[in-house]
C-alpha cells in the first residue's frame, strides 16, 4: 500500500502509487497545532499558516503563490487542526514537480511580511467573528470547552480576538523554528509515480532543511471536575445543541468499536438518532454525531437543531437513545454499521488527496499506518457485545455535557436532565 523513506534530516516521506489516476496529491503534514500553544499566543499555528500563503522570496506576491497552483489547474490549501498542521496540493500529474516546488517554497521561504502579518490578522479576526456568528459553529467551541476545561484542547483553534490582536512576527518566528522541524514533518504523496522518484524529488527541494532542536511536547490532558452546562443567549429562531461525553484517543484498542457505536448512533440517514429524532418525532432537520480521537483523548458529541420550545424534549429523546446503546445493539445494525465504514472508506481511496491524507495522518499522529484491510480486519472482528460494553463504559451520566447556543428560555432545569 504504501513505501517510507527517512531522509537524513529526520524528514519522512511516504508513497502510496495509484496507478489508474492522474492527479498527484501532495501533503505535508507538521506535527503542531493548537494544544502546542501557551493561552497567550493561543492561535499562532492557525495564524503561521494563512502566513505560508502570503509569499515567498521566489513568488512574492499571494496572487503569485495561488498563480503557481492554479494556473495549472490544481488545487492548494491548509488547514490547522489541535494536533497537525497541513499544507496539501492537488494537480495533474505531469504538475508534480511544480506542486512540489510551491509547497516546500512556502514552508522554508514564506516572508512573513509586516504588512502582510496586519493583513492577515484582520482577516483572521474575521474569520474568528464569522465562527461566533454562526450558532452551530459556536455551540461546538462551547461543548468543547466542557470537554478540555482550562486546557489547550478545549480553546478554539484559531484562538481569540485578543490572543490572535497581540501576537507579533517574533513570536510567529519563534514558534516556527522551534515547531516546524524536519524530524517532526511527513510528505505523503498519492499518485502514479515511484517512490524513488518522489524520494529524489523530495530530497532536493528539502534535504537542506535542517535542525538539531527536539521535538516539542504538549501538556496531557489529565480528567478534572468542571462545569457540565454551558448556555449562550442568542436572538435566533433555533436552539443549536451539543451533547458529549469523554471518548477514546487514537492508541486506545477499542477506538475502531467506538467508531461503529457513533455510526449506529448518529451517522447517516438510518442511524438511531436520525431516525427517532427526525423521521419519528419531528424536532430536527439536522442531527449527526460524531467522534474525536486524540492523542491522550477523545469524545462523541451529538448535535442538533431544534424549536426551543422542544429543546427539553429533544434533549430527553437523545438521552434515550443514548442509554438505548446500554441495552442491545442487533446484528443487522452492526453488520450495517461495518458496511457503511468501510463502503465509505473505501470510495475515499479513491481519491488521491484522501489516501495522501490517510497515510501522512496516521504518520504523523501515531508512527503507524494501517492499510485499508488492516483497518476491515479489525472492523469485522467487532461483536455486538463489544458495542454493547463500550456503550456501558462511557455512556454514564455523569460524564455528560451540554452546551447550548439560542433565544432565552427557562433554561435552569437542563442540568437536571443530564442522567444517563
């Protein structure tokens, strides 16, 4: 599935060939993002990356940078996240050595211009006004606020207005030297090429980058009392709701069962929640469920929409489907559940930027890579007691948050519904 090579500077890059397509995806993935940051320069990997975009010695300009992509008809974007940073890029084949070009021009020669700095902090400041305008967006800051009280995890990625208003070029210069290292850095690249041709590639646009600092750590997310409601007034005509629990990081060995659990939860059109909460009762036009996985942590967290004079209903409704996970999960369910997976997991691959994404992920974040049938390997071993006993381990009451963005209400008896 894929093929690995350490360069001398500690830089890893991996291969995956897919010989029937003609893009070249292209990921470099850094091994930072928001947890690494102290409360004051909350934000700067978010802020270092919109930088990258702004223009190197080579292409000066972010029209120049943007140019040098799309002008071929490629795509090239980032996205910062608590744990990685990712720059990505996304052309046709014959394009690879320009993709390539671009990207490691951007990691090693942005220029972080003052007046580019101003620009992009006010465009940041923005982007952080539009995620608090957005009742959905800022009900999942605030849910997440319960889960990671008073730590890295629980802050916003972009930061805050006042963190992201005082972070200056010395500070950016600083945490870039001491996070953006080649030991810490992994090049995925999906296409129909050789590995060794990517490796030559990669070795002379990077090969001379190099540092002799360690790789940073982050502070453990260690289990403390906090708060389990949190309640935003807002004059809107929905009731916008997370409920969550604590769930499982990415090295815990029942992690893949909690990812089936969340499918028959809330996952798709034939989930539990979809159907009781929309196609029985009516309440919501959009409810999912998800899960986080991270290094030391996790959660699954419901979100829905509702009247908010159903919100005590809803929330009610939710709850029961939750403690239904305690008591039985069906064959046909599960058997749904792990087709719906891995049917999903594989239309991803065929995508060259997911599997550059899938194999750089799982390299920067754990040191291993499991392939596709690895992963169906252990889906299928999955019982229905194995659901059932995970369900009985985290869905406890106590563990329970909730946060809630909407019009005012009587809101003083939600934290008595939290009871699992």
């Amino acid at each position: 599935m894929y093929q690995k090579t350490v360069l001398d500077n500690g830089l890893r890059v991996i291969t995956a060939t897919m010989p029937h397509v003609r893009s070249a995806s292209i990921c470099f993935f850094i091994g930072t993002g928001s947890r690494y940051e102290s409360k004051q320069k909350a934000g700067v990997s978010h802020f270092i990356e919109h930088l990258m975009f702004r223009g190197t010695q080579k292409r000066p300009t972010a029209r120049e940078v943007s140019e040098a992509i799309e002008g071929l008809g490629g795509a090239l974007n980032a996205g910062t996240d608590r744990e990685t940073t990712v720059y990505w890029c996304k052309v046709a084949q014959p394009h690879f050595p320009q993709a390539l070009d671009v990207l490691a021009d951007m990691l090693l020669h942005s220029k972080f211009a003052p007046q580019d700095i101003e620009k992009e902090r006010q465009v940041i400041i923005e982007e952080i006004n539009m995620s608090h305008d957005s009742p959905s967006q800022r009900v999942s800051l605030l849910i997440d606020e319960l889960l990671w009280p008073a730590h890295s995890l629980g802050r916003d990625i972009a930061g805050s207005k006042q963190s992201v208003a005082t972070i200056a070029r010395k500070d950016m210069l600083s945490y870039l030297k001491g996070h953006y290292l080649p030991a810490g850095t992994v090049v995925s690249v999906a296409a129909n090429i050789g590995h060794q041709e990517v490796v030559a590639a990669v070795s002379q646009v990077m090969g001379g980058w190099s540092s002799r600092k360690r790789l940073p750590g982050y502070v453990a997310y260690k289990e403390k009392p906090a708060k389990r409601l949190r309640v935003e007034t807002r004059d809107i005509e929905q009731a916008h709701l997370c409920l969550a629990l604590p769930g499982l990081s990415l090295f815990h060995p029942k992690r893949f069962t909690l990812d089936l659990l969340n499918v028959i939860l809330g996952e798709g059109m034939s989930s539990r929640l979809f159907c009781e909460i929309r196609d029985r009762l009516g309440l919501a036009y959009n409810i999912y469920s998800f899960v986080e996985h991270l290094l030391d942590s996790g959660s699954i967290t419901v979100y829905a929409g509702v009247d908010p004079k159903n919100l005590v209903v809803a929330i009610k409704a939710i709850l029961g489907q939750l403690s239904g996970l305690k008591e039985t999960t069906s064959e046909s369910e599960l058997v749904k559940a792990k087709e719906l997976s891995k049917g999903r997991l594989l239309l991803r691959m065929e995508n060259s930027r997911n599997v550059a994404g899938w194999i750089g992920a799982q390299e920067i974040l754990t040191g291993r890579i499991l392939s596709v049938d690895q992963v169906f390997s252990i889906v299928d071993a999955i019982t229905t007691d194995d659901v059932k006993q995970l369900a009985q381990e985290l869905m406890l009451g106590s563990q329970l948050r909730l946060a809630v963005v909407g019009p005012a209400s009587s809101y003083e008896p939600l934290e008595e519904l939290l009871k699992l």
